[in-house]
C-alpha cells in the first residue's frame, strides 16, 4: 500500500500537500461551526457529541492528574539519587561527551549566563561538556555577546565554541535551521575531525531561558549507557514554567500551571512522549538523518518524526525524570507580556504545519509497524486539530443548541442537556484542586516572596474562560487557517525578560 500511496504523492505533489495542508484548519472550522447548523438539522447528533466531548474532557483532567502526580514521584525519587556514581559505574563511562547547543537571537547576555551556568553547575565531569553557542549572522552585537560569553566560561569545559549561521536562500529563518547549522559546525569541527568518538556523544538542544537541573547530564549519561538503543532513541526531562512562575501576568501564569503539570505527566504515557523544546538524543542519530531540517520553524516534533521514520519506527523518547525549568513570557508592561504570551502560542500551534508531512509519511514509508505509527500520529492530531475547539464545546455549545433550536430545548435530552453538560465539567473542580496541590509541591519554595500570592493564586482560576480563548483558541484557529490558506508565518522571538 506504501507504494500506491508514495505514486500518488509523486504524481501530484502539490495538490496532496495542499490538501493535507487544509485538513487542520477545516477539522477545526468544521467541529466549531458543527453546532450552529446541526442544531438545526441534527439537533440530537450535535447533543450526544457535546456529551461525549464533556466525558472525554473529565477523563483528561483526571488523567493529568493521575499521570502529574506519577511523574512528580519519580522525580522526587530521582532527584535523591547520584547519578553521577551510578553512570561511573557503567562500561565507557570516561569516554562519554555531552554538547550542548544553545541557538538563540536577539537573548540579552545575562540570560544566556545563567543558562550556562547551570551547566556550569553538572555533577558530570565538565572537561567532558561542549557547549555551543549558536548565534545569527544577521544579530548587530553578536560578536560582543558571543564574546563575551566566551572569555567568561574560557577553560570551565572541554571546549565553548559560537557559529554564526548565516541567512541562506531557501531557509526558514528560526531555532532549526540555526541549528542544524551548528550541528554541521560540530560534526565537522569537534568529531570528524576532532577527538570525540561519535559513538558516545549526545547532543543537547536548550532554548535560551532553559535552567537545567544539576544532575541532568550525569542521568542523561546512565540512561544513555544503559540503552541497547542509545543511537535510536531521544531524551526528555520534564520542562516547566517555574523561573519567573510569580513575576508574570496571572493569565500567563495560569497557562504555564497546566502547560509544566501537562509536560510532566507526559514522563509516565510511554508514546504519548514526543521530544519539545529542550531535549537530548545521540549525537550519531542526528547525524544518520542529516541534521535538523532548515524549511520549517518547529523544529522539536519535525526531528522526532523525521528521526521515527527513518529508522523503521525503531525510535522512542526515554524520560529523565528531573526538571528543567523555563521562562514563561514577560515583557516590559503587563499588556505586552499577554502580547508576548499570544504570539509564543502562535508559534507552537504552527506546529500544526507539520502535520500534513507526518501524515504524508504515515502513507508512503515502508516498513514501519502499523500499530506503532498509527498510535503516534492519533495522539499528535488529535492534541492538534482539538487545540482551537475544547474551548468553543466546554463553554458555549450546551446552552446554544437549545438557543438556536427552542423546540429541542423542550425534549427530554434538550432540557438536561445543559444541566449533564455543568454537573461533568464541574466535577473536574476537583481535578484542579489536586492539581493545584500537586503543582505546589513540585515548584521550588524560594521563587515567591509573598505568601499571601501563593494562598490567593486558586482565586486566579477565575480567568480560565478568558485566558482559554484569548491565550490558546484565537491563537491557535488563525495558525489554523493560515496554513490552510497557504500563508507562512513569520518567526518572532518570545520575550522573556
């Protein structure tokens, strides 16, 4: 069947990729335009959909709690091992090296100061840490900053390098072509070339804001030595937005509560693990499949497909279960930090863009495991094509299919409609309470000088409705519909003071 499928790509290359291009946004258009006319026509189809998305809403949220407070276990568990003696007690242990690749632009100095301070502050060996820094070309003080950093961290590690990458025709200017540049850079200049072997070499990507925790490398180094499938496979800690949690507007912080809960339960669902934002894989993997793609701004899940199918679906994401805390968007006034935190969901909702490639793929490439691929790719469109629709059912739809059909509001099911639709969703009150007790827990105690701001934060949950659909919906329906329209999106950087 791969083949008939690949013959068809083949033959009309544009017009399947247009066509899988408008698949996200019309899914989307359709589900939130569902409900106006059929409540019309099928006024019982639409209350039977509203019901089970309620359901499948209450399951999720109970699942995340489940799955949140699974991962904040073994974290707390891991967290009091020493990594560093249980990887030294591992065959090639002392031949094992870690590069780190910072790409960034436009970050102020002092940021990526104390990204690299904390690796700076690895319980591994740091004469066996390569950092790189992976600057634009285009950036006016880029050689200063670059410099700057460089005499600051001269001798700390085995080496701290800067590539510079510059604009090349037919590249997506943003994190994966900047990459992909480094990673180049390395291959050429630190392992062809140089004395590592690339056998026992993983590679690091960290966005600018990231703080790593001081065990990360040093359990990186045991999971990847301990792995019979170290050169398939990628690694991912759970990334929350603890750093600046209380100097952020309470919308952002409400968004960063349910995104760092949601990354951390994403340790214990086994497929569901994709790597995002900041993650490690082997060195030789990165290599054997030709680098990060330079055509695309999301760059996370594009390397992970891209690296899943190459090997025959042979590719998993291991979890480390440590923390690696992030910036959640701030700016210089409140009204421009929202702005900030607006765009940024822009920008991971264009993650949608890739979807018509990895199902492109899901059709044309052979010998991957059915089960496995089709598993993989349900759980990415449906966390997508879903992101701009859970707020139009869960807050509007109940009451409107009685609004726009008053003689189904009279029947037995168009009365209580409304009534089941309130008593499923405000049973999940009871999921965010533990949530919120779970999210206390797993932030670190010296971020808030207020006491009285952490007893009072559950009284911001109020914004829910607002912050669900200026800060996720609208976001996510225009990246919707302007990859549907053919539009590309130009690349912003998030502001994270």
């Amino acid at each position: 069947m791969t083949k008939f499928f690949d013959k068809i790509f083949t033959r009309y290359p544009i017009k399947t990729k247009r066509m899988l291009e408008m698949l996200p946004g019309s899914v989307s258009w359709f589900l939130i335009f569902f409900p106006f006319w059929g409540s019309i026509f099928f006024p019982y189809i639409v209350a039977y959909f509203i019901l089970m998305f309620d359901v499948y809403w209450f399951y999720r949220s109970f699942w995340l709690v489940i799955t949140s407070y699974i991962a904040s276990q073994q974290i707390r568990r891991a967290e009091r091992k020493n990594w560093l003696e249980k990887s030294n007690s591992l065959g090639n242990f002392s031949k094992l090296h870690h590069i780190v690749i910072i790409p960034n632009y436009q970050e102020n100095v002092e940021k990526l100061a104390r990204l690299i301070n904390t690796i700076k502050d690895q319980t591994f060996p740091l004469k066996r840490v390569h950092v790189v820094l992976a600057m634009e070309k285009r950036e006016k003080d880029r050689h200063q900053k670059a410099n700057r950093l460089l005499s600051e961290f001269k001798g700390v590690f085995g080496g701290i390098y800067a590539t510079f990458h510059p604009d090349i025709l037919g590249e997506v200017k943003g994190k994966s072509s900047n990459e992909a540049y480094a990673g180049k850079w390395i291959y050429k200049k630190i392992i062809k070339n140089g004395p590592l072997d690339i056998d026992f070499v993983t590679v690091t990507t960290a966005d600018a804001d990231t703080c790593f925790d001081s065990q990360y490398l040093s359990y990186l180094t045991y999971s990847f030595l301990k792995d019979n499938k170290r050169h398939n496979n990628f690694w991912q800690s759970a990334t929350v937005d603890h750093n600046n949690f209380w100097t952020v507007p309470a919308p952002n912080r409400i968004f960063s509560f349910f995104s760092s809960l949601w990354r951390t339960g994403l340790l214990v669902q086994g497929d569901r693990l994709i790597a995002t934002s900041t993650y490690s894989l082997s060195f030789k993997l990165l290599q054997r499949i030709g680098f990060w793609d330079t055509d695309v701004i999301p760059e996370d899940y594009r390397i992970f497909f891209k690296a899943f199918y190459k090997l025959g679906g042979d590719v998993k994401a291991n979890p480390i279960f440590l923390r690696t805390s992030l910036d959640s968007p701030l700016s210089t006034t409140y009204i421009r930090s929202l702005k900030t935190k607006y765009h940024q969901v822009r920008r991971w909702s264009y993650g949608v863009s890739d979807d018509p490639l990895f199902i492109k793929w899901w059709f044309t490439v052979p010998n991957v495991p059915f089960i496995k691929k089709t598993k993989v790719l349900i759980h990415v469109l449906l966390d997508h094509f879903l992101w701009p629709v859970n707020w139009f059912v869960l807050t509007i739809f109940a009451n409107l299919i009685t609004l726009i059909n008053p003689d189904f509001g009279r029947t037995a099911l168009g009365y209580t409609l409304p009534v089941l639709a309130r008593f499923i969703l405000s049973s999940t009150i009871v999921a965010l309470i533990i949530m919120v007790v779970i999210d206390y827990r797993n932030r670190p105690k010296n971020l808030s000088s207020s006491k009285v701001r952490e007893v009072l934060f559950p009284l911001e949950f109020v914004l829910m409705p607002i912050v669900g659909f200026f800060l996720n919906a609208l976001p996510a329906i225009i990246s919707h519909t302007q990859i549907m329209l053919g539009k590309k999106m130009e690349y912003k950087v998030t502001e994270k003071l």
